[in-house]
C-alpha cells in the first residue's frame, strides 16, 4: 500500500507522528507538506492528495487541519473520494469495513496524538465489507459520472 499525506498548519505535529507510525509499519507513503505553522490554505493539500488517491497513484490519503473539517470537505469535492473525518476507533474501522474511505481526515485540536495514531492503524489494517455496502458506494460512484 502507498499512502499520501498532507496537513496545513493546524496539522503539523499529528501528521509527523502518522509519518513515523507508517515508517514503523513499513507503509510507502508521500508527504505533501506542510512544514510550517504559519497559516496555510488547506484546499492547497487536501486537493493534491485527493487527485494522487483519485488517479491511482495511490491507494489512500491522510489529511490532517485543526478540526479535520476542511480538509474533508475539500478533498471530497474530488471525483472517485470517499474521505471520511473520523475522531474514534470505532468509526475508524466502519468506515472502511462499510464505506471504502480511501482518505482519513482528522483534526490536531481535536484529538490526541497517540489516538491518531491508533485510528490511523486502524484504518490502514481494515479492509472493505463489500456485499450490501458496495451497492451503496457504487451508487456514489454512479452519481459522479453524472
């Protein structure tokens, strides 16, 4: 699996401790920035890892801002995304096992850096239920061909 990356400057210290949890974990990924604390427009990371998960390029994407809001929402106006803004493990695994989220998002003010951390080896080591959920990610993927 090849994973992209990406904070703004809300989501600097959480996306380091993700970067080091995959090293660990030996998961390829690419790191998009940012590097600084000095205020950034988040659509400027949240659309370039949507559009390397989108392509192909790779297989899943992690964002981080200070709520995980924008970023979700930034991401998600990219066709073929399913980013999911998950806060807990429970919805962390759900949301793979039910929706086939191809992107995490996830708020530095909002959690603590060791639960991102689990929820990101949840979400990582979770696979797609298929069966009755695939109906319904396929009638999202059906409404953006429109």
């Amino acid at each position: 699996m090849k994973v992209a990356i990406a904070s703004d400057h809300g989501g600097v210290n959480i996306r380091r401790e993700i970067i080091s949890l995959m090293e660990e974990l030996n998961i390829e990924y690419i790191d998009l920035g940012c590097e600084s604390r000095s205020s950034v427009d988040y659509p400027d990371y949240a659309i370039p890892v949507a559009n390397k998960v989108a392509s192909g390029e790779v297989e899943r994407g992690i964002l981080i801002c200070g709520t995980g809001i924008g970023m979700s929402i930034a991401a998600n106006k990219v066709n073929g995304i399913r980013c999911a803004l998950v806060h807990d493990l429970y919805s962390a695994r759900v949301t793979r096992e039910h929706n086939d989220s191809n992107i995490l998002a996830m708020g530095e003010r909002v959690i603590r850096p060791d639960l991102a951390r689990n929820i990101v080896k949840t979400w990582l080591t979770t696979s797609f239920e298929a069966g009755r959920h695939e109906r319904r990610v396929n009638k999202i993927a059906s409404y953006e061909a429109l």
